[in-house]
C-alpha cells in the first residue's frame, strides 16, 4: 500500500518534480566547466604509499618548483642546427617548465633535421597545459608528448556513441518517440550527475571521460523496464494516470534492486586504496541515483505528456521466438548445470593465467626516432648528501641507467683531472653548452687543477724552459688571441721568434757544449761572419760558448797602441845599458818592465830601433806592457797568430805582432774600421824601423863573424831611416777610441750570462725571472709573466691524486679567475660573460635539486615502464636506498607506482571482489528472500568476469584498472539481467510449470535484455575504437566484452540453472 501510494504521489506531482529536475540540470550544466578535473595518477595513490609520502614532501620542500614524475618531449620535425640551442633557451622560459634536456651534437637528441627536447615540469602547470602552450607556440613544426594519458573524450566521440545508443533503441522500441523520451530522462540525469562534479575536490579524466556515456549505459534498461510495465498496464484497460502509478509500483522492486546492486558495486570501488577507484565509483554510482531518480520523476511525466504521440508513433518490433530455446533450456537443465560448473571453474583458472598490467604504453611517433627514457625520482634527507654520491656510483653501474643526476654526483663528486674532463659534456647537459672561444676542457680543467694544487706559488724555471716555454706560449692563441708579448728588447732589432729561438739555444746545455763551424755559428748569433771566422778558421769547429767568450773579447778589443807618454828626459844611453844588462835576465816579467822603464824614459824610437828588444820573444802581459796595449786585446791577437799558424801560440817578438796587425788584422773589416789613418802610418812606419833595425842587425852580425866594423853603409842607413822616421813622428800621432758596434757587444754580453745562467743549472720564480729578464732589457709585464708560469705549470701538470669537485670547480673559476687581473689577458668578456651564465645555470637548474631539508636526484633509465626486468630494477633501488640512506628518501615515478600496485594487488583485488559480491549477494538476497538466487546469479555473473579477464587478456595483458572496474560494474549492472530474468521465472512459476515459466520469463525479458546488453556492448566497444587513452579504450572494451559474456550466460545457461534449483528458486510449485 505505501508503494502504491509513493507511485501515485509521484505521478500527481510529476510536473513539479520534472519542473525542479529540469531547473537542476540547467544549473549543474553551468557547474560542468568548474570541475577540476586531474590527469596526474600519483594523486591516486594509496595513504600509505611511500611514493604518495614522496611527493607530499616533495611539494612541501619544493613548492611550484617539485619535479613531476614524468616529462613533456617535444620533437622538432626539422630545425636548423644554428636554432637548436635558441630553443632551448625559449623552452626553458615557458611557465611551468623546471628544466630542458637537450645535447648539442648528441645522436641521443638529434637525428638528421630533427631535435628532441625533454621537458621536466614542475606543479605549476599539468604536462598538458604545457603541451598545449607549446603546440600553440610552434604548430605543425612540433610534436608534443606527455608521460600523462589523455583521458579527455572528444565531443565527437561522444556524439557517435550516442548515435550508436539511439540507433539500437530506434531499432529495438516499440515506438520512434521512445528512444528520445528516455535518452531526454537520462539526459537530465547526466547533466546533473556531470554539474555536480564540480562539488567534488577532482575528478579523475578517465572518469571524466567515461561518465556521461557509462551512466547512459547502465541506466537505460531502467527506461526499458518502466515503458514495457507502462504498455502492459495500459493493455490491462487502465487509463495512463493508472497505468503509470501501476507501473511505478510493480516495476520499481526491479529497478531499484537493479539500480541498487549497480550502484553497490561501484560503491565497492571505494575500498581500493588506490584512490582513483573511490572517484569512478563515487562518480558514476551517483551517475546511477541521478539516472534512478529521473526514472521515477521525469520520465513519468514525458511518458505521460506524450503518451498520443508514443501511440501513434507505433512500429514493429523484433520479436524473439524463444519457445525452442526454453524446452532447450529445460531439457538440458541438468547438463547445463554441469556445463555451468565447468565453465565457471575453466574461466577462473584461465584468468588466473591472465598477466595484470598497471599500465599501458601510448603509440609515439617520437620514439620512432627517440626512445623513451624512463625517470625516477628519488627524495633525500640533506643528510644523506655526501652518502648519494656512493649511491650514484652504484646504481650507474646498470648498463640501462643513462645518469643519475643529483647535485651531489654531479657537483660535490671529487675527481682526477682525466676524471673531470671526460664528464664536462655531462656536466653542460644541465648547466647549459659554454662558449669559451678556443679555449679546450683539457686547457681549462688543467688550469683549474693547477691553480688548486698550489703549485703556482712555488714555480721555478729554467731559462731554458721559459725559453721553451714562450715559444710555445706565444703560439698559443688560447692564451695570447688578446695579448701582445713584448719579451724582446726595445733596443734590439730582433723580432719575438728570434728572441726566443735565441734564448732558447743559447740556454741548452746540450746545445751550447756542442761544436759548430763558423757558419752555423754566426747564423745562431747573429754576429759577422768575418769575426767568427777569425776565432773558428774554416774547416775548424768550436763550441759556442768558446765562440762567444773569444768573440766577446775581440769585439771589445782595441789593436790600436795607447796613447805615446811624456816622459822624463834621459840619456839615451842609460836606456840602452838597462835593456842591454836585462836581456839575459831569467826573470822575464821583472826585463819587460825594465824594458818598460827604459823605453818610458826615451823616445819609441830607441825601443824600435833596438834589435835585441825588437827580436826578444814576449807573452801577451810584457807585450802589452811594452806597446801600452790592453792584454786582452794583445792574447786576442796572440790568439789570432796562433790559429793562422795551426799552433798554440806563447810568446811574440814585437816584430812580429806589429807586422801581423799591419799585414792581417788591420786588413780585416772587423779590426780595420779600429784603425785610423794615423795609427795605420804609424804601424806601417815602426814597422819599416823595426825592419831595418834587423836588417842592419843582420849585417852587423856577419861583420862581427867576419871581425869587421859595420860600414858606413849601414850606419848611413840606419841613420837615414831614423831620421826619416823621426820626421814622420813629429808631432806623435794621437790615436783615437775603437768604433765597436755596441749592437754587438751587448748581444755577445747577453749571450754570455745567458751561457753561464744556463750552466749553473738555475732556476727562477715569477719575481726573480722578471729581474732576470729585465737585466737583459726583456722586462715583461708581471701579470703577463704569471700567465706564462701558469701556461708552464698547466701544460706540465698531472697530478692524479688531486681530486675536485664541480662545486670547488666553479667556485675557482668565478671567485679566483674570472675578476683576478692575472687571467685579464685570457678571459675575454665573452668567456667571463659564458662562465657566469653556467653558473647562473647551474644554480637555476642543478640548485633547483636542493631544498631546505630534502634534495632530488633523477634517474634517467631505459626500462619499460613496466616489465619484469623493471619491477626487478625497481626493487634494487629501494634496496640500495634502504640500506645507505640513513635519513628519509622516497622513490618516485612511474614504474615505482606500477611496483607499489602490483605488490598490493592481490590483496585489494581480494577486498573489492568480497566486498561486491557480498553487497550483491545481499542485496538480491532481500530482494527474492532466497540464498540460492543471489548464489546462482552471482556465480552467472562472475563467470562472465572471468571469462571477460581471460579474453582481454589474450592481446597480452589486462590493465588492473580496467579489471576492478570491470568487475565492479558487471557484477552491479549486469546482474540486472539476471534480477529482472529470475523475477518474471518467479513470477510464473506461480502459475505455470517449469517449463512454461522459463518460457514466459524468456518473453518478458529478452527483448530488454537484448536491448540493453546490445547498447552496453556497442555503444563502449564503438567509442574504444575512437579513444586515443589506452587506459580508457582498455575499460571501455573490458565493459563490452564482459556484457556480451554475462548476456549470453543468461540467455544461454541462466534458465536451465533456474529450471536444475527449481525448489530452491520457487515461490510456490502449482503444477509439474
């Protein structure tokens, strides 16, 4: 009776109600673009997942600026070289992006015109929004792809499956006006179900996607149920107000069971932990209220407003002759019953074989040309940082990890110099490509390696090495594209290639001991060939450093006489008594300084016109003595006669040395341009005196043997010749200073200390080279000299035991290189500038990996995303982080989701399937006050899942996901079938036999099981095939194909189970 009466009322109010629902749905279709709908998954997860407790940490330490677990990549289809790292940078810049992975050069990133970019976000803008920003940006140039499903259905897929959905209700109703009458019922329903989301914190895009199509689905047989009861009532003679509250009454124990074990097992969804079951289930099992309270409000009155159109709007019908099928069904009740176990207990078993997957790979066109990569987040207490570099280490080791990048590994790992410089590529992939001009990572990481070992400070060099050094270092346009090298004396003509090739020479030790003839000796030094000839004769060879001593002197030398004394006056007799007395005397320098003595007191005359001083033999220190020579310029010509004669030479008469200087040096160029022209006569004259002073001697010496006076002859011309010499001495000549080209002395000057330096084997700092130099008039700058000491001490420099890190790198490079004067002449403003930008990116980006508490590493690897060798993968890691992290870290990505699911699965996919079935069962189980009817048709039902897990599965594996709510929505919508099928059986099983029974339950239920299994089958299976989510396609086929199963269960084996447990099933037995 209060059935009847709450049917009535809703009948004598429906206006109101259709008015008020109406109202609902004009509003809620305002709310639909308020709802916040969610593509990121790991929201989902589960309260006690490490990964969920990962990233609630990671946003509190991190902010907008926590990295995603997944990535955008964005693949040029042709891009210039020349642009490649200009895109970069306009990627970087775009909201929402934390970092962009690109490799100039590398195959990894570029293929041919084409350029991968790999785009990190961060949780200011989901992967589409920036998806879409960069599709907008760049059009038909890009192809854009996320990690993250797009689960959005297009309207046009929305509009087909409803196309498919009228189209089998044109075909299947009675009448041409029924389909849009309940599609307009449900309609309202889905309008308000999809407002009303906006109410809600999220709702998942599968959801969202699926919803307003599954409702449709799962609520229409409700319409189906209410119009057959309507037109049977109608038949019955009632008038439509009666016929309708009639039919509201007796047809609402079906469709609110219906309606109820639907929405129970949806509800069952909101038991798994992970959370994106509780937003299907919430979300379309409020779907099903709204759909079963427009059923009882808003579909009575169009049905009732409309009911003359519906009327004359009658069409035929398929009619299902089902009489045969029902003796079938009868007949075989017992086998069927047997087959039914049989089925029930193979399909269990072939799901069990069926592989669950938790998720499913996307077509990508980019990974034709680029594979994907597979990241991995790991979340670490700061105090585990310098633990992390171990860890690094370890888990690089995996030939399938690409990197792993924290800032620890990447920045506070020590390493050699060879270590470093094979990691700067690496190192750039983050921070950014440098231009450092010509400047190469082995010049720049020895440079740094240097400067940190100290080693500068205490630099010492031999000239020669410095020699060496400069040569090399002038050449170096690493060091000198911006620098001039004034090493040569601004007094000398020399350019900087000689200069240096010169010291160099004159500073090796080899070199200089090594002997040279005269030509190859005066192209090394530059000196006339003339002069070098006179110390090494052609043919001979010396060293030159003998060369050089010798040559020195012979430049500095004068062969010029010193200037005549005045003398006391003597008698010529006392000066011929002191050199006759002392010419015998053994002391040979005590004679030459008598002699000295004598001839001071007298004229030159006396000394050159006495033979016996004249004849005598002197060395070079009484030779000098006696002409008033220098003694080095008398051993020179000493030296001299020595050669031309192939000896040693000792001693010289005066004779002799005059003669050689007039008839041989004198001659020469380089001790001729000496002479002047009064010196020469005066040479040339002695020399005639002398001559005939030891002419007459001569003659005097024979007369004597004879024992005979000299002649008058002989004295006559002795006599004549002195006075012709004493004419030609009167006034005495004044000589005058040497011309010697200074030019020359001060090179051969230079190239002696250079020569003694060089032997002492000396070595010299920075301070003492340049005083060295200076000396030599090479004064250098400084600064530029300490570059050069560096250029030395880099170019030398292996030190593998030194160990730096990239973090002591940089702060080297800004704190003590890039402003220090010293390095002003290397580091250009485009280097210093390139320097502070990669540390600016390395701040930027790799300082984005560090927080106040916790810091991020990534770990970029090859593995499926899921895979047995992944899943293996991913258990390593959580060992390696357990056992040498301390503090607390958490693991996240998307193969850690995936291995948190598969380790829980069982265990929840127990709980939802008890949880349903036991909802189910009861449920039925009040609704037919039976055990044995919920038990048949859960088992029905179940079969139909099992054989649905194992079919899908047979295209490889089954998304977990698509799995549980599969199952949830058959087990609560297809059942339906099964409610609807068993009640009419009770019902004439009143009156009728077991036989007609399962006759008369076919006839009043086929055509709405066909109708309504046929939308649930087509109408998913048509959208799977135009949705590009393949999480979604997977749900949306599993639907289909688990309906048709549970379609043909019923039709097929239902009625012999309820024919084989008629006395359980039963109400009341009639008749046999």
């Amino acid at each position: 009776m209060a059935k009847f009466k709450l049917s009535d009322f809703l009948v004598r109010k429906r206006v109101i109600f259709m008015l008020a629902a109406v109202a609902i749905a004009i509003a809620s279709i305002f709310m639909i673009p308020r709802t916040n709908i969610n593509s990121d998954m790991t929201r989902y997860l589960p309260d006690d997942s490490q990964m969920k407790h990962g990233i609630d940490k990671m946003s509190e330490e991190f902010g907008d600026a926590s990295l995603g677990s997944g990535m955008v990549r964005v693949m040029f289809k042709s891009l210039p070289d020349s642009t490649r790292t200009s895109i970069k940078d306009e990627l970087s810049d775009i909201e929402g992006v934390a970092n962009v992975i690109y490799i100039e050069g590398s195959d990894e990133y570029n293929r041919d015109e084409m350029a991968l970019y790999e785009l990190l976000g961060n949780s200011k803008r989901s992967q589409h929004e920036l998806a879409d920003d960069i599709s907008s940006r760049y059009g038909d140039l890009v192809i854009v792809e996320t990690s993250e499903q797009d689960t959005t259905a297009p309207i046009g897929v929305m509009l087909i499956a409803f196309a498919l959905l009228l189209t089998v209700l044109l075909i299947m109703c009675e009448s041409w006006l029924e389909p849009p009458i309940f599609l307009a019922a449900i309609g309202v329903a889905v309008a308000i179900n999809m407002g009303t989301n906006a109410l809600l914190e999220s709702v998942s895009a599968t959801t969202n996607s699926i919803a307003a199509i599954l409702q449709l689905v799962l609520s229409i047989d409700y319409s189906i149920i209410l119009m057959n009861r309507y037109r049977q009532e109608k038949t019955s003679g009632k008038g439509k107000i009666e016929a309708m509250s009639a039919a509201l009454n007796k047809a609402s124990s079906s469709i609110v069971s219906s309606a109820f074990t639907t929405i129970v097992g949806l509800l069952a969804l909101v038991f798994m932990k992970l959370k994106i079951g509780a937003d299907m289930g919430i979300v379309l099992a409020k779907g099903v209220l709204c759909s079963l309270v427009a059923i009882f409000t808003v579909l009575p009155t169009l049905i009732i407003l409309l009911d003359g159109a519906i009327e004359k709007s009658r069409k035929r019908v398929i009619k299902f002759h089902t009489e045969r099928l029902a003796g079938f069904s009868m007949k075989f009740r017992i086998p069927l019953a047997i087959l039914f176990v049989a089925i029930f207990a193979g399909s269990y078993w072939l799901h069990t074989k069926t592989e669950i997957s938790f998720s499913i790979e996307q077509e990508s066109e980019i990974a034709e040309f680029f594979p994907q990569k597979n990241i991995t987040a790991l979340l670490y207490s700061n105090s585990d940082s310098l633990k992390i570099i171990d860890l690094a280490d370890s888990i690089s080791k995996n030939p399938h990890v690409s990197s792993f990048v924290s800032y620890p590994s990447l920045m506070q790992k020590k390493y050699s110099a060879q270590e470093t410089k094979g990691l700067l590529d690496e190192m750039t992939s983050m921070t950014g490509d440098l231009n450092l001009d010509d400047i190469s990572s082995e010049q720049i990481v020895n440079t740094i390696y240097y400067i940190k070992s100290g080693q500068l400070a205490n630099e010492k060099i031999s000239l020669h090495d410095f020699a060496m050094l400069m040569s090399d270092f002038a050449t170096d346009t690493t060091y000198t594209t911006n620098i001039d090298i004034p090493i040569n004396s601004p007094d000398t003509t020399m350019d900087i290639e000689q200069t240096l090739s010169l010291l160099a020479s004159l500073t090796d030790t080899s070199f200089i001991s090594q002997k040279m003839s005269y030509d190859e000796i005066s192209d090394i030094l530059g000196i006339d060939k003339e002069m070098i000839s006179l110390i090494c004769p052609p043919g001979a060879k010396m060293t030159i450093k003998e060369i050089i001593r010798t040559a020195k002197i012979l430049a500095s030398s004068s062969m010029q006489p010193a200037h005549h004394r005045h003398r006391k006056e003597s008698p010529k007799e006392t000066a011929v008594e002191n050199i006759t007395e002392n010419t015998d005397n053994t002391d040979t320098t005590n004679n030459v300084q008598d002699i000295a003595e004598g001839l001071h007191a007298n004229d030159d005359y006396n000394m050159y016109t006495d033979s016996t001083i004249v004849h005598s033999q002197y060395t070079t220190a009484e030779i000098s003595e006696l002409i008033g020579m220098k003694q080095a310029s008398a051993t020179l010509v000493y030296t001299l006669y020595g050669r031309t004669k192939g000896q040693k030479t000792k001693t010289m008469s005066i004779y002799e040395f005059i003669y050689f200087i007039n008839h041989d040096l004198a001659k020469r160029r380089i001790f001729g341009s000496q002479l002047d022209d009064e010196s020469r006569e005066w040479l040339q004259n002695t020399e005639e005196l002398m001559s005939t002073t030891l002419t007459a001697k001569q003659t005097q010496t024979a007369q004597t043997e004879d024992h005979s006076a000299p002649t008058p002859d002989t004295l006559a011309i002795v006599t004549e010749h002195k006075e012709h010499v004493e004419e030609k001495h009167t006034p005495k000549p004044t000589f005058h200073a040497p011309k010697v080209d200074p030019e020359m002395l001060k090179m051969l000057d230079m190239a002696e200390r250079l020569i003694d330096i060089a032997t002492e084997a000396e070595k010299f700092g920075t301070l003492e080279m340049h005083e060295v130099l200076a000396s030599f008039d090479a004064d250098i700058d400084t600064s530029l000299l300490e570059l050069a000491y560096l250029y030395y001490g880099t170019s030398n420099f292996n030190n593998d035991s030194l160990q730096m890190s990239a973090e002591e790198i940089l702060g080297i490079v800004t704190d003590s290189i890039i402003d220090n004067k010293k390095f002003a002449p290397m580091i250009t403003e485009n280097i210093k500038t390139s320097i502070l930008e990669a540390n600016d990116m390395v701040d930027s980006n790799l300082g984005k990996l560090r927080g106040k508490n916790f810091s991020q590493a990534i770990i970029f690897s090859d593995y499926p995303k899921e895979a047995p060798e992944t899943n293996d993968f991913v258990e390593s890691l959580t060992a390696q982080c357990n056992s040498q992290l301390k503090g607390e870290h958490y693991l996240i990505g998307e193969s850690v989701m995936m291995n948190e699911m598969r380790n829980q699965f069982d265990s929840e996919m127990l709980l939802v399937t008890l949880i349903t079935i036991l909802s189910i069962f009861l449920i039925v189980a009040i609704t037919f006050r039976s055990l044995a009817v919920p038990f048949i048709l859960v088992m029905t039902v179940m079969s139909a899942v099992y054989i649905n897990v194992y079919v899908s599965g047979l295209n490889g594996q089954l998304l977990y996901l698509a799995y549980l709510i599969m199952q949830s929505i058959l087990m609560g919508a297809t059942i339906d079938y099964g409610i609807l099928f068993t009640n009419n059986y009770r019902e004439a099983r009143t009156s009728l036999s077991v036989k007609n029974a399962i006759w008369e339950a076919y006839k009043s239920s086929t055509h709405t099981i066909v109708t309504s299994g046929t939308i649930m089958t087509i109408a998913p299976l048509a959208m799977s095939f135009m949705m590009d989510d393949p999480t979604t396609i997977m749900i949306l086929q599993c639907i289909a194909i688990g309906a048709f199963a549970a379609v043909m269960l019923i039709i097929f084996v239902l009625p012999g189970l309820l024919g084989a447990f008629d006395r359980f099933i039963a109400k009341r037995k009639k008749t046999k």
